[in-house]
C-alpha cells in the first residue's frame, strides 16, 4: 500500500507541530518534527543561507527515515517549501538544489494552518506581529494554490484544527 503523505504547512505560531503530533497519535502513525527546529537550537548563532541547505537535507532525511515506519499515513511539520519561502524572504534567494528537490518530491495533501490561534513567545520565532504572520499565510496560500496540489486551511482552536484535519483527510479520499 502507498503511504500517504501529509504536509502541515503555515507561519510561525500556527499550531503546527502540535498538528502533527495529534495526528499521528490518533492514527498510530510517526510523524516528522521540523528539523530546522532542532538544527537552530545546536547551531549557537544565527542562520545564514548556507545552514538552509543543510537544513534541508536534514528535513529530507527525516522524512525518508520515518516514512520506514509508517503502514499508511506519515505527517510531516512543513516541508521544504517552507524552506524555500524562508529563503527568499530572509536572504531574497533559494539555493537551487532545494528548488530541484521541491519540484521532485511529493505529497498527498497540505493543510494549511491560519494564524487564528494566539502568538506563543519562542526564541526561534522571528515575526509575531500579525501583519506579518497573515503575509506569510497569505505566501503559503498563493504557493499552494499554484501548485495544485490537494490543501484544506486549517483554522480555530487546537480542538477544531484535529476535527478539520481529520475530515480533511477524509474529504480528500485519505
């Protein structure tokens, strides 16, 4: 059987990892934590262009590693789009090689977080002003709509975001 797919994908404070984590729980399945994450926390100084890359193939590998494991759906916390937005938006590019694997790689749906839900402090969180986090959602959006692929926006409370998701999956023949 095909593994499924499913990209949780929003701005900063959306609820995504929690998402994800929920998720996973309720179908028994593994889900992929946002490298970047993990990569900035033992980095011990800011990003630069160059740390996107590595971060990328960090996300690809977890992704790889625990699709191993999943029996029919993997829920993956953002994606290298992600990345990507990030990039171009930090550094005004993306390294090429990203751009290569975004075309290559692919999913079965998005869910698209909105930015509903209130702002939670975190060092790694760059931008907690609202106009900001709607410009991103709106960049996620416009990214995804052009892309064709399957997405649903994902909003209200934590309790709300889980039924959505759920019948997401549902609505989407998943």
């Amino acid at each position: 059987m095909e593994i499924k797919k499913i990209v949780i994908i929003g701005p900063e404070s959306t609820g995504k990892s929690t998402l994800s984590q929920a998720l996973a729980a309720a179908y028994n399945e593994p889900w992929v934590h946002e490298y970047a994450r993990q990569f900035i926390e033992n980095l011990n100084r800011p990003y630069e262009f160059d740390d996107l890359l590595q971060i990328a193939k960090g996300q690809i590998y977890a992704e790889d590693s625990a699709l191993k494991n999943a029996k029919k759906y993997l829920f993956i916390d953002t994606d290298l789009q992600v990345i990507d937005v990030w990039s171009n938006h930090r550094f005004g590019k993306t390294d090429p090689w990203i751009l290569e694997q975004i075309k290559h790689r692919k999913y079965d749906l998005y869910l698209l977080t909105n930015v509903d839900i209130p702002w939670e402090e975190d060092p790694q969180r760059e931008h907690p002003d609202p106009e900001m986090r709607n410009y991103f959602f709106d960049l996620y959006h416009n990214l995804l709509q052009k892309s064709k692929v399957p997405f649903e926006i994902i909003q209200g409370n934590y309790i709300d975001r889980f039924v959505a998701a759920m019948k997401a999956l549902k609505n989407n023949g998943l």
